[in-house]
C-alpha cells in the first residue's frame, strides 16, 4: 500500500465550492477549492482539486504573482526549472504536505 494514502477518517477538511456560469446557466459545483497556507505568507491561499485530472500542476503566473505579494515566499524561483516546481510545502488544515515536484503551467490568457 501507497505510504500517501490515509483513510477518511483520520484526515478531514473543510473545502469550498465554486460556482460558475457555463453555457448561460449557473452550476454550482464548478471547482472543488482547498484551502492551504504557505510559510512566510500571511494570506490563506485556495488551491483547485480537480478529481478528474491526472496530474498535478501549478500555474506559472500565479506563482510569480504571490512571490510579488510575498517576496519572502519560496515556492517559487526563477532559477528552478522551466517546467516544474520542486518540493513545494503548504499546510492544509493542521496537516503539513510536501509535494517533490509539481508540473509547472504558463497560461496563454490572462483573467
């Protein structure tokens, strides 16, 4: 068995709903958000699960954008390479994760 695993009752959290509109009409479980903390970073930063994908990734742009706000903030580095992030920490909850390497996205279009 997968030392990642953890049964349902011994790790539990509280997660938001986002809603949005698709094709003219509302849907309100749109993505699936978690809220995590970063050290050195004073504000609760929300991360998309996304049950159906089968990778992991982070986006580029929003990683500078918290290093901006958070220049203390080490998750990100210019250095580090291109297409990935390694060992990216945060706490969910009480529960401390590090993730060895996330795929890194650069976005195409801006919001």
């Amino acid at each position: 068995m997968s030392q990642h695993l953890v049964k349902p009752e011994e790790f539990q959290f509280a997660f938001t709903w986002l809603g949005d509109s698709i094709q003219g009409k509302w849907e309100p479980h749109v993505a699936l958000l978690i809220p995590i903390t970063i050290k050195e970073c004073s504000d609760k930063l929300y991360m998309q699960f996304d049950t159906g994908a089968k990778h992991s990734l982070l986006y580029a742009n929003k990683l500078k954008a918290i290093k901006h706000k958070y220049p203390a903030v080490s998750i990100f580095n210019e250095r580090e390479a291109k297409d990935k992030v390694e060992n990216f920490a945060f706490t969910l909850d009480t529960t401390n994760i590090c993730k060895r390497d996330f795929s890194k996205r650069v976005e195409k279009f801006q919001k």
